[in-house]
C-alpha cells in the first residue's frame, strides 16, 4: 500500500493522522504539488484531477478524496462505527466538512497564506468558515467528540478546523472546540506533522493545478 501525499497539505494530514492512531505503516511517496508533481502523465494517471491524498492499494486498485481514504482505512475498526445511525452520523460530518470547513476555512487559509486572490474574498469566505466554527461548537455540546466517540469524523473536520487562525478566524472564541482539539492531539498515537507552506507554494513561484498559467 502507498501514499502519495504533500506534507503541507491538510487532507494528506487527515490520512497520516488515521494511519498513525491505527499503527499501520504505509510506503509514502512524496509529491511537491508546486513543483509540478501532479502535472505529470505519470500522475494523472493515478488521479485524474491531478489533487492529493492518493492510496494505492495492492490487488485493489487506486483510492482518490481524503475522506473516501479516511473511511476505507477505518473500515472494522474503532473508527468507524457498525451501527448504521452511527455511521450515517460520521458520514453528515464528512459531508459537512466539504461544504463549509474547506470552503470556509481551508480555502481562505491557503488564498491567505500564498497571495492568491483579493483580501476582500478572503474575507467573504471567511463568513462561511464562522459559520462552520459556530456549529461544530454547538454540536460539541458536552460531548468529547462529534458522535460521541472518536471516530474518522473528528479527523476529517480537525485538518482544517485546527489551523483556523491561519485563516484569519478566532478560534478562542469557541473553547468547546479548542478542547476538542487538545481532546484529539492527546490521543495516543495522534501525530501532527503538518508544514508550513513552502516558498513554493506562493502565486508566481511554482507550477500547479492552482496556477494554469504556469502548466
């Protein structure tokens, strides 16, 4: 089994993190996506749209979206609930975070970080990501964690929920889910070896899917 990942990417962190609390080691590739990594044939061939996570699985095939990763991965364990309401309940959140946690925090974050796109966007976005915040803290409630036990949910919705500030966001005005975070990053196991966005990374520096011009 292979991973193909970006360490400065924030979806490959939700896999590492997984793989690390289920002690599984895996064969990692690792891809510059703003060195143009992703734009070879060689990749595109492993994932059309040219984006990371990537798990190549032998005797199975090529698994592409970090959250479809996430759930392949938990299958049969602690991570992943038997109960059907229980694994409709992971999957709302793993839907949740694709409709307001990457739009309203990953992809501020990462116009914010690399010079991309207009403040005035940025902080268009940035409504959405309060949005997204306001209800991860109210349905924390007084739970340790989104459905109540630690599941690939909290993974999923932690990536980018975690680097909020980054974003421009406040996360200390939400302490349910900055005690949520400590909650997750005290687990055994649990590693974050998230970087900082290369030089690289910046608009005009590297080539990329985030910079046509530059294929």
């Amino acid at each position: 089994m292979r991973l193909y990942d970006y360490i400065a990417s924030a979806n490959c962190l939700k896999v590492r993190v997984l793989l690390g609390l289920l002690g599984r080691d895996v064969e990692r590739v690792a891809i510059d996506i703003f060195a143009g990594d992703t734009l070879t044939p060689q990749f595109a061939a492993l994932n059309p749209s040219r984006e990371t996570p990537v798990l190549e699985v032998d005797g199975e095939g090529v698994l592409v979206q970090s959250n479809a990763i996430l759930w392949y991965l938990a299958e049969g364990t602690q991570y992943l609930p038997d109960e059907p309401w229980e694994r409709a309940q992971v999957l709302r959140w793993l839907m949740f975070e694709q409709e307001y946690v990457i739009p309203g925090i990953a992809a501020p974050r990462f116009w914010r970080m690399t010079d991309r796109v207009s403040a005035e966007l940025v902080r268009a976005r940035r409504e959405l990501g309060q949005t997204a915040l306001a209800r991860i803290e109210d349905a924390l409630g007084d739970r340790p964690f989104l459905t109540g036990d630690l599941s690939i949910a909290d993974i999923a919705v932690y990536a980018y929920t975690h680097l909020a500030r980054d974003a421009g966001l406040a996360l200390e005005r939400y302490p349910r889910i900055t005690g949520w975070i400590r909650r997750l990053e005290a687990t055994p196991r649990f590693v974050n070896d998230l970087l900082p966005y290369p030089s690289n990374a910046s608009r005009g520096a590297g080539r990329s899917i985030y910079d046509p011009s530059e294929q």
